[in-house]
C-alpha cells in the first residue's frame, strides 16, 4: 500500500495547517516527523477504525489526529504552530487495527509532505 500525504506548506508561528493521508484502509496510522538533520519522530497515531488516539508531548493539546472511513483518509489539525513544527511529516501504515509509536513498527510510508513554521 503506496500512502500519500498531503497538505504541508508555510505558515506563520500560531497559524494552522490540516495534513491529509490516504488510502487509510483498515489500519493503524501514525504521523511522523523529521527535521534536517534530526531523526525521524513520533507525532501521533490513531487506531483502526478510529476510537484510541496518541500523542507525542510536544504536540498534544495542538495536533489532533482523526480518520473518516468513509473517505478512506486519515488527518492531522495542527494548530498554534511553532517553528520547532517545521519537518517533513509522513504518514504511515501498519497491519494491525493498534497503532505503535515507533518507525520500526510500521510497514508501508508514504512520501512526506513539507510542514515550514516561520517566526
């Protein structure tokens, strides 16, 4: 399963941008990010078909992850953005109705959407 995340663009510090990634399917989904020259991190993840959500600290109370089934696709509402925010997010799927919070425990990604916070 070939995902494919979209929505990523520039924004000021406290604006707000929703990340899409589809086909979902019936599978856990998590939302990563990386930074240059950092390593690839947890952001949040959703359950399949949807009730048990997690967050990274540095993004709880400000990302909210959801998925419409219906739509097949998965989102990320990302509010009062933060320069520290700016990476490449990627989505990712993994064979199992729970999610992870790790890289490793996710079998197919998608390429990444570009997220850049100005001050």
């Amino acid at each position: 399963v070939q995902l494919q995340a979209s929505g990523g663009g520039v924004v000021q510090a406290g604006g707000s941008l929703r990340l899409s990634c589809a086909p979902s399917g019936r599978h856990a989904v998590g939302w990563f990010r990386q930074a240059p020259g950092k390593e690839r991190e947890f952001a949040a993840a959703i359950s399949w078909p949807g009730v048990k959500t997690s967050y990274a600290k540095s993004v709880k109370g400000r990302f909210t992850i959801s998925r419409d089934n219906v739509l097949n696709t998965v989102y990320l509402e990302m509010n009062s953005l933060k320069p520290e925010d700016t990476a490449t997010y990627y989505c990712a799927g993994r064979n199992n109705q729970y999610y992870g919070t790790t890289p490793r425990e996710y079998t197919f990604w998608g390429q990444g959407t570009e997220v850049t916070v100005s001050s």
